[in-house]
C-alpha cells in the first residue's frame, strides 16, 4: 500500500513538471531596464480577464499572453503607464484592475467591509445593550410578594 501511494505520488509530480516544462515563456526585448520594469509592473498588476484571479505574468492563458504583447507594444511606442492602463480600462472595464480605481462604481467595492463592519458592531452593540437592561429588571411589588411568599415556604419545608 505504501509503494502504491509512492508511486503515485511520484507520478503526479512528474505531470506536474512535465507540464510546467512545456509551459510558454514570453521573451520580449527591451531597449532601456526602465521599460522592462514597468512592463513587469503593469504585468503584475493587471489580472487577465480569462483566468479570473491571476495577473498577466502568472497567467498561460492566450488572452493573457496577448496582452503582454500589447502591453509591450505600447511601451515600445512610447505610451505612459497611465495611458496604457487607460486603454485596458477602456477594454476590460475595472476588472482588468487588481486594485480598481476608486469611482462612483466602485465605492461600495472599497467601502462595502468598513460599512458592514460598522453596522455589524451597532447591531451588536445594540443586542447587548438590550440584554443588560432586560437582566437587570426589577421585579414589581406583586411579583416581589409572590417570591417572599415561595421563599418562605421553601424554608418552612427546609425546616
């Protein structure tokens, strides 16, 4: 049982390399250091819109390996980071945004957890503030004369 499970262990590690190994490297040439670093910020910081929750250089995807391309393209040519950033907003809307800019449309995106947070901790606060004042009751005359009379009975039947 032991040698089955190694086996299979040694197995999935090897599709799992061996996968990696025909994965595809995009290698483009830049002619300054300070090109290849923004094109490697942008990367990182723009997700691939097939791939959900990964960024353009983590991706394998061909909608990703594109718009490296593009990305590159538009460094080449000249375009600024906030212009290039510009166009794939214009494309992809702000899911192309790891960190989307803070719009009309994105308020609740950025305030949503501090606002339910807050009104969480009020409806907590006001569940506690209930409970206190309701424990801490006092008994009316009657309900008060009612316990006298159980207690007294209590310790006659002690006694």
């Amino acid at each position: 049982m032991l040698r089955l499970a190694l086996i299979l262990v040694i197995g999935l590690s090897a599709l799992n390399t061996a996968g990696s190994a025909f994965a595809q490297v995009d290698t483009f040439e830049f002619e300054t250091e300070e090109q290849q670093q923004r094109f490697r910020r942008l990367s990182n910081e723009l997700r691939c819109p097939m791939c959900q929750n990964t960024n353009l250089s983590g991706s394998t995807g061909g909608v990703a390996e594109d718009l490296r391309r593009e990305i590159h393209r538009m460094i080449m040519s000249g375009m600024s980071d906030q212009e290039i950033e510009q166009f794939m907003f214009e494309r992809y809307g702000d899911f192309i945004f790891y960190r989307p800019r803070l719009r009309a449309e994105t308020v609740l995106l950025w305030f949503g957890p501090l606002i339910f947070l807050l009104v969480g901790g009020l409806v907590v606060f006001s569940i506690v503030k209930k409970a206190r004042t309701s424990s801490a009751g006092t008994l009316s005359e009657e309900e008060q004369q009612q316990l006298k009379e159980l207690l007294q009975e209590q310790s006659a039947d002690n006694q």
